[in-house]
C-alpha cells in the first residue's frame, strides 16, 4: 500500500476533505503544514479572559481535525512571522515575508520528509524543492492545482492594469515585478509532478493551453457544501431585487465590470447590489455614492450564511479563477448565479435553468442578465431550486471519491 505525504502551508476546507479520503483509504500517513490547533486546544484558548472569544475565531481557520491530529508536522514560526507582518508592514515587506515564509516551508519539508514516502502531494508554490528531494529519492508527486496556469494569470492581470490603470494597486505592481520569478517556480512543479489534480475543468484547460500534457493533468472540481435548510430568498416578494457580489473586490474577480454593468442595468428603486468582502480597489467612494448599492464588508461566516438566505440572485464576473468557492456556497443557498465560464463552475450552472454564463471582461452581456433576471424575476424560485438540486448531485463525497479513483491509477501505475 503506497503512503502519502500531503504538504501544504494551509488546511484548507477543500483539502481537508482530501486528507479525509486519503485517511478513510489508509493512504495518508504524514501531514506538514504551518499552523494547526486542535479541536481541544482552540477550545481552551478560547475560554481565556477578555481576548478568548476573538481569539477562538482567528484559530478556528487553523483548525486541523481529530483524524489527522496524530499525523500533523507543524512547521510554524515563518508562517507566524508573515502573519503578524501583514498587520504592521507595508504591502512590500508583507509579499517578501509571504514568499520567504512558503519557500521556506518548502525546503524545510524537503529536508525533512524528501525521497520518505511513496507519494509527495503537494501545493502550488510550496512544494518545489519538496518535489526535487521526492524525485531524487525515487518517489512520484501530485501537485493540487486550485488556480489557473501562472502564465495564464499573468497575462490577464497585466491586461486589466493596462485597461484599469486608476485600479491599480502596490499589491498589483509587485506581482508584476515577481511574476516570472513566481512562474519559474510554479512551472518547476508543473515538470516535476506526475500528475496534476485540478479543482476544475477552466483550470485543466489553461494548463492544456501552455503545453502542459493532457494525459498529465485531470480535473476534479470541489465538492459544494451541504444544502442549507432555510435556503435563499430568491426572487420571492415584490421588493427590491437583492444581488449579491461575494469576493475580493479585485481586478481578477471582474469587479470593474460589475460596476459599470450595475450603472448599465439602471435597476433604480428596483435592485439593490450587495457586496461582501475585502476591498482590493479604490473604490469605497463610489460605493458610497450610489444609493442602490451595499457594502456589507468582511463578514463572519455565520454572517454572510445569514446574507445568502435574504439574496436573490448572485452574480459572480471573475475573469480568472480555479473554482470559485462562494458560487459553490450560492448554489448550496439555492441561489440562481451570474458568473463566467473562468469562475470554473463548469456543468454546475446550465444556462437558464440555474443561472446565466456571461462572457468575461463584457459589462454589457452582465449588464443584460442581471436585467432578464429582474424581468423575468418569477422563475427565479424555480431556478435557485435548480442550484440546490445541482448542489447535492455533485458534494464533497462525490468530489473525494473521484480524486481518489485518479490517485488509485496513479499508484497502480506505480505498481
């Protein structure tokens, strides 16, 4: 039986319910990552005086479950420094402590357990030296791939600071400075890996796009969360219809466009713009100054469950993505979505049945969805039923289940 190592810096949702079917199939037998508190050591933390509270909700995203907590390296002090760097120093100190604290972790990793297991599996960006001492030692490596090819993302982030110059940031120009050295890196992995799992079928495309084998990459979307019990509005009532942005307000996520596709769609007294999440882009003054628009901020998560349940519709314009988490949680909420074929949600959304696939980078294609879905705003229950249905044909069982059938044949082969 073949053993694994899954290295990666973060504990992911979507990965830990990776690491679950590993375990459930008596594969996994390592797990290094950076920060993980237990179940129990977040609770104790938590019943400290005056900062308990607070602080149990900062670890509870660090929280490693019970099944792997005997399996667990925790390689903390860089990811440690970063963190605390990103609340006290400028944006250039914060990106080289960020590449410092992941390349590091890397080697550290390929120190430690390089060459030692049958199988390495590893993140993006973290994992190149880790595959270097895994190869060397005779060993394969699959890399999860949860974002489109480097060189595909670059060329689009370049495009949109070239056609958005007012949006753009410090956090922009230093990817731009970095980014061939970020994709020399990445592009490392892409070789090194015997096979790359991505978390969507846009992502295996962009890979297939800059060469990448076919027979190397597979795609294996993630699983949507379970269905919520109370679900989402949906287009009931004769109020106004509430739409909903989830997101990095960012130049990848298409936000430029949702603006201009908003003042396009002149919804007036009848459609209000809700946004929730952390703002990349100067844009807070124009938020502001339009009266049909919301801006909820960064919400907990039982406070954006909370706003899912009272939305409408959600709309989603991102131009480049691996697969877009929030449309996963919409279509849980069974909530007719708005988004493009680069959100990565593939056959999840069926073109008027649950939702609209508009192209990316057209304010005008958005622009006239979100009016047919105000025009049309009777079939909107029957469409956010659809997502929910689309929901619990495709969950996280049904996600780990083909991820391990891929990694099956990757240790047959082996054999």
């Amino acid at each position: 039986m073949a053993h694994f190592l899954v290295s990666s810096p973060d504990l992911r949702p979507s990965l830990l319910s990776i690491l679950q079917g590993l375990d459930e199939s008596d594969l996994l037998a390592r797990v290094a990552t950076t920060i993980s508190f237990s179940p129990q050591q977040i609770k104790l933390l938590a019943g400290v005086p005056l900062v308990g509270r607070a602080l149990g909700r900062i670890l509870k995203r660090r929280q490693a479950p019970a099944f792997i907590a005997d399996k667990v390296d925790n390689i903390w002090i860089r990811e440690l420094l970063r963190t605390l760097s990103a609340r006290i120093m400028d944006p250039n100190v914060t990106h080289d402590l960020w590449e410092w604290a992941e390349t590091s972790f890397d080697r550290i990793v390929a120190r430690r357990y390089g060459g030692r297991f049958d199988i390495v599996y590893g993140m993006e960006h973290s994992s190149a030296a880790t595959f270097k001492a895994q190869k060397a030692g005779g060993g394969r490596c699959v890399l999860r791939q949860v974002s489109a090819h480097a060189r595909t993302i670059n060329t689009i982030l370049r495009q949109e600071t070239d056609r958005f110059p007012q949006f753009v940031t410090v956090y922009h120009r230093l990817l731009m400075e970095n980014e061939e050295k970020i994709a020399s890196r990445k592009e490392t992995e892409y070789e090194l890996a015997d096979l790359i799992v991505a978390n969507s079928h846009y992502v295996k495309k962009t890979f297939i796009e800059n060469g990448v084998p076919p027979a190397k990459i597979v795609a294996v979307p993630t699983g949507c969360p379970p269905v919520d019990r109370v679900g989402a509005r949906s287009g009931v009532g004769r109020d106004a219809l509430r739409v909903l942005y989830v997101g990095t307000l960012s130049l990848r996520k298409g936000f430029p466009y949702l603006l201009e596709a908003w003042r396009r769609a002149e919804f007036g007294p009848h459609g209000e713009l809700w946004i929730a999440g952390k703002p990349e882009l100067d844009v807070m003054k124009e938020l502001q100054a339009e009266p049909t628009i919301r801006y909820l901020g960064m919400l907990t998560k039982d406070e954006l469950f909370d706003v899912y349940r009272q939305a409408d519709l959600m709309v989603l314009p991102t131009l480049c993505e691996g697969l877009a988490h929030s449309v996963l949680e919409a279509l849980s909420f069974g909530l007719p979505i708005i988004t493009t074929e680069a959100s990565g949600i593939g056959d999840l959304i069926v073109e008027g049945e649950n939702g609209f696939v508009v192209p990316a980078r057209d304010a005008g294609a958005l622009a006239l969805a979100l009016v047919d879905a105000l025009k049309y705003r009777t079939r909107l229950p029957a469409m956010g039923a659809r997502s929910a249905e689309k929901a619990r044909s495709w969950t996280l069982a049904h996600s780990n289940a083909q991820h391990l059938s891929h990694v099956k044949k990757l240790i047959d082969c082996q054999d």
